[in-house]
C-alpha cells in the first residue's frame, strides 16, 4: 500500500500522465477542428468534394492505429522530414481523431430536426448563420456524450505513442517495473492515474451537457429584465406600411407551375394579395396548399410563373435571370415574409422570446436589445407575456404555437403565411390559436393562410380560394361557401375534414354548406 501511494504521486510518472494529457490535448483539439470542416465536406452538396472526404474518413477509420503511427514515423523521414517522437505520435493521433470526429459531427448534424432547419432558410437565414445559430448548438447535444467517449478512448490509445518512443505514463510504467520488478503498486498506480484523467474528461463532458445548447444561458440572462408591459392588445399593432406603389398586390403570383419529380402539384397558379387583405386556402390534403406557401418563400424551384412580394421577386433577379441559390437568403430576408408552421418549427435550444427575436437578431441585423424589445412585444400580443422565459419543451401545442405567430410578427411581416396552422394540435389547444390568429387578421396584416377548417376559414377570411388537385377552381368572398359553383369545391365542403374521402362524382345541385351560429364571416 505504502509503494502504491509512493508511485501515485511518483514525479516521474506524473510527468508520463502531462505526455499523455499533452498528446490527447492536442490530437482532440486538433481531430475536432478538422473533422469538423470534414463533416461538411461529407455531406456537401457537391460529389467532387463529398466522396472524396467520404473516402478519407473510410481509410483511416478502416486502418489500425498502430499502423498509422509506425507508418508516419517511418515514412516521413524518408521523405525528408524528420520529427521528434513526440510530434510524429502527435500528428498520427490527430489523422486518426479527425475521420472520428467528422462522423461524431456529422451525426449530431443530421440530428437537427430538418422542420427548424427549413424554417431558418425559409426565415432568410445565411447557410453560415443556420449552422451557427441553429445547427451546431442543436448538434452538440448529441455530439457531446459520443465525444466524451471519444476522448476517454483517445487517452487509452495515448500508451500507443509509447512504440515511436514517447515517454508516456504507459512507458515509464514498463520502464520502472522492469528495473524493479514491483508489478503490482507501479501498474495501480498508473492505472488509478488513466482512471482520475478520465473521470476529469467525464467531468467536462458532464458540465458542457449541462450547460450548451439548453439555452439556459440565456434563460439566465434574460431572468433579469422582465417583460415591461407597453405592447398593448394585438388590436393596436400597428400593421406593416406598405412602401410599395399603391395598387400593387402585397403578394403576387403568376401562373407558377411547380413540379415534384416528374408530377405537376402546381399548375398554373395565379393569386394576387392585396395589402391587408386575408386570404384562406382551402383544398383536402394534398391539394398542393403547403407546396404554394413553400413556393412562395422560395424553397421550392418553380418551373415557370413569377412571384413578387410588392414587387420583389423571389424567383428571378432584377435582369430576369432566375435567381442564383447563394442569393435566395438575402432576397427572403428583403421579401420579410413571416412564416407560421404547421408543427411549429420552433427552434429546440431556445426560449420563447429568443425564439421570437431570432428572425431580427439573425436575418435583419437588429441590436439585440430591439430585437429583444420586439420579441417581448410580439408575445405580448400573442398572449404569452408570462411565458418569455420557457423553452419550446415546456409549452403546450397551442403556446408553441402562438410563439410561431409571435416569431412571425417580431419580423415586421410585410404579409405572413400560415400552413394549417392548428392541424397539428389537440381538439380542445385549437381554439387558442384560432382566436389569435382571427384577432392578428384585424389589425389588417396581409395573410395568407392554409386550412382545412371552413368554419375557421369564414370568420377571419376576406376571400376564400379552393385549391383543387394543384389547380384554383373557385375563389371568391366567404359567401361562396354557401353556394359553390364547382362540385369539388360543393365535395369538399361536405367533407373537409375526410382526407381517406375520395372526390364524389360531380353532384347536379350541390348541398350549400351551412355555416354553423355565431360563425358568420367578421370581415
Ligand atoms: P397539402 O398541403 O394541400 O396537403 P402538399 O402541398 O403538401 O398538399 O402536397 C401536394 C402534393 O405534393 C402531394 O401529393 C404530396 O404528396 C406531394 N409532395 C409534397 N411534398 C413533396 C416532396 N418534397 N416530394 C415529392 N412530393 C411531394
């Protein structure tokens, strides 16, 4: 006992563990900064950038690590470059670290619900901003623990160093016992030191889980500056003035054609928005009503047709061109059209009010206390003032979404769409959003909006458009509700709600859809 506590704070063996922290330093710091740019490579768009990344990453992590270290040792001077033991096991540790790192990376990339990824491009958010803001503090939570494996891993294949000649805790382990031949209390001892380096690894992995990507920083930060309430009720918000020339549709699109492989889900869809105008899109589902508001933000390629937001394309540049990928994010931002998801799309990692302030802080470059002002407002109006400090997880379906609304608004909309906004809540959470959303269309924002709800549809409607099979077969004022002029529209309104429902056969008279008391259209 007495030997093994000699050895345990034997100098000569801590040294060996200051090697071996010193190796597994920089092989770790070094595999994630280059896995890091690996992991985007592997996954890159392009194929002459991705196979080979991907083909790098197969090989090392195909070879055996021994292999690696004896070969670069070997090698190198021969090609005329000699290193010291020390920086030769350095560098073949680090190879070796960076095909590991650059899957552990890219898995927590992939792990990133894809919805918060869309709404951030669909937000204008840059590719680099979407990965800074969105991507990578969502990602470390799963990259984190495998990472903390890694390192632990990563320490053991330290002693590896030892073949090269690297005085590490492993090699002056050897060294002691075979002059000594006290086996038993040098190796506890060396093994106690690998297991209290470890546990110092556990520690940093226990503290970056609680503590990144959580936002409870900044849950922190904001615990301090309560919500003043000077927003007063949604009624007064000021709408969003139009610069545009008047008589020119806050929305307009032309005879845009959309295809999904080689399927037709819009053809030829023409619908101008006026400003302040609120416009219901109804159709059963797959009727192509989510394809036409994700064309308008661009995040689907039209085949043909136009689309300005008082007069700005998002489909073509000011010279007619289409409009190049890598400008899409500027020209969405300068459009500065809100968006309300049907699931949501909250980001995870950050608080209702970060969340609301995230489109001004991000994408329109606003100092962060008026972005944070803004925010504060936005959820005022959507009823939320008490709930600015929770996280998307500790809301219910009907708050998540009512912060959609507000993350919408805080972005001073020039028009905001909305994708069935309340088909993914429970029954008795629908009403909330409903009641929001008809008071939001009286503070005459221009809207846009998805629904399967025909009552919903005629009381916050100005004009209600049905959506058949990619095509607009019927549009008119909500009284066309009462009489339809196509059998679809007459079918859908019998069953709006019956997706499994197949179209009927086009009925002579069809029945008028009867709009149930106290749901008579306000507008
Ligand atoms: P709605 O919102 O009216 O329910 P969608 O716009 O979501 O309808 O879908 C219209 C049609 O396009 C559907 O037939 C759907 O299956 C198809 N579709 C939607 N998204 C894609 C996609 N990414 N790839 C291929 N087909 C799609």
């Amino acid at each position: 006992m007495q030997n093994f506590l000699h050895y345990l704070t034997f100098p000569y063996l801590l040294q060996g563990c200051v090697t071996a922290l010193g190796l597994l330093f920089g092989a770790l710091v070094g595999g994630l900064l280059i896995g890091f740019v690996l992991a985007l490579g592997a996954d890159a768009r392009w194929i002459w950038l991705r196979y080979p990344v991907r083909a790098y990453i197969y090989v090392i992590r195909g070879t055996p690590q021994l292999l690696q270290l004896i070969l670069l040792f070997n090698v190198l001077p021969q090609a005329g470059l000699t290193l010291s033991p020390f920086v030769s096991a350095l560098l073949a540790l680090t190879i070796n670290e960076t095909a590991f790192c650059a899957e552990i990376i890219r898995g927590g990339i992939r792990s990133v619900n894809r919805d918060q990824r869309i709404a951030a491009q669909a937000f204008g958010f840059s590719a680099l901003t979407e990965l800074c803001y969105v991507v990578v503090p969502q990602g470390l939570r799963a990259i984190i623990p495998a990472l903390g494996n890694e390192a632990v891993g990563l320490l053991k294949s330290t002693s590896l160093a030892s073949v090269v000649g690297v005085s590490e805790l492993t090699l002056r382990s050897q060294t002691i016992v075979s002059q000594n031949f006290e086996f038993l209390p040098v190796l506890l001892a060396s093994g106690v030191m690998y297991i209290v380096l470890s546990a110092g690894i556990a520690g940093v992995q226990n503290w970056c889980e609680r503590s990144i990507g959580t936002g409870r920083r900044l849950r922190r930060k904001h615990a301090a500056t309560p919500i003043a309430d000077d927003a007063g009720p949604l009624e007064r918000m000021a709408p969003h003035r139009s610069d545009a020339t008047p008589g020119v549709p806050q929305l307009d699109i032309d005879a845009v054609r959309v295809r999904y492989g080689n399927r037709d889900v819009l053809k030829d869809v023409s619908l101008s928005v006026a400003p302040g105008e609120v416009v219901a899109l109804l159709g059963k589902s797959g009727s192509g009503k989510s394809t036409l508001l994700k064309t308008i933000l661009a995040l689907n390629p039209v085949e043909s047709g136009a689309i300005r937001i008082e007069s700005r394309s998002l489909t073509a540049t000011p010279s007619g061109a289409p409009m190049p990928r890598r400008r899409l994010p500027k020209a969405r931002a300068d459009a500065r059209i809100g968006m309300v998801f049907q699931n949501f799309a909250l980001f995870d990692h950050l608080s209702a009010v970060d969340n609301a302030a995230s489109i001004p802080l991000r994408v329109q470059n606003v100092p962060y206390g008026e972005a944070l002002r803004r925010a504060r407002i936005a959820l005022v109006k959507v009823g939320l003032k008490d709930f600015a400090d929770h996280m998307p997880h500790e809301l219910s379906g009907g708050q998540q979404q009512r912060v959609g609304i507000a993350r919408a608004l805080a972005s001073d909309p020039r028009v905001i769409l909305l994708d069935e906004p309340t088909s993914a809540l429970d029954p008795e959470l629908v009403g909330e959003v409903d009641e929001t959303i008809r008071r939001l269309a009286q503070t005459g924002i221009t809207m846009l909006l998805s629904t399967h709800d025909v009552n919903f549809a005629a009381s916050v409607a100005d004009r209600v458009v049905f959506l058949h099979d990619g095509r607009i077969i019927e549009q008119g004022t909500p009284d066309i509700l009462r009489a339809p002029s196509t059998p679809e529209f007459a079918a859908f309104l019998r069953h709006p709600d019956d997706d499994a429902q197949p179209l009927r056969a086009a009925s002579p008279e069809p029945k008028p859809f009867v709009l149930p008391a106290g749901l008579e259209p306000t507008r």
